[in-house]
C-alpha cells in the first residue's frame, strides 16, 4: 500500500466511518472510558517464568503420567490372555 493509498481510505473514511469507531465515539459519549494501561509492565523474567496463555505447567515432581511402556511385559500379558481364551473356546466347544 503506498502512501496515496492511504489517503485515498482515510477521505473516504471522512465520509463513510468504520462501524467499530463510530461504536467507539458513541460509547465515548455515552461516558464509556477503555481501561488505563498498566503503570509498569512486569520484567522480562516475570513473563518468561509464566505458563504459556491457555497451558497447565506442572514444575517438577510427578505429573501423573504412566511409566514408559515395557513391551516384553505387554507380550507376555496378550499370549496370557491369548491362551485364557482359547482354553474358553475348547472348553465351549467340548463340553
């Protein structure tokens, strides 16, 4: 966008105002005030020390999370359950 191009949108806005200003001019006289800016923005630390916006962070200690799976202990369960229900299937079909 150059320069003319600006201009060009603001005359047009001089006759024809974007709906949110003129909402924000009426509020205004309505005594609507926005709300002051804070006095003094927290330090870099503060805000780099914080949860990300929407984000649970849990420092340290467990989180809950279950152990990292242990796959020999996983095969030994399936051929266990595996066996437990063929036997179901013989004794079924035999008896």
């Amino acid at each position: 966008m150059t320069l003319a191009d600006a201009g060009e949108i603001f005359r047009c806005w001089e006759d024809n105002p974007p709906a949110h200003l003129m909402l924000q001019t009426i509020a205004r006289m309505l005594g609507w005030m926005p709300r002051p800016a804070p006095a003094s923005a927290p330090p870099i630390e503060e805000i780099a020390a914080a949860a990300p916006p929407g984000f649970v962070v849990g420092r340290g200690g467990d989180l809950g999370m279950p152990s990292p799976l242990d796959l020999d202990t996983m095969r030994a369960k399936n051929r266990a359950q595996t066996l437990a229900i063929a036997r179901r299937g013989e004794n079924a079909a035999g008896g």
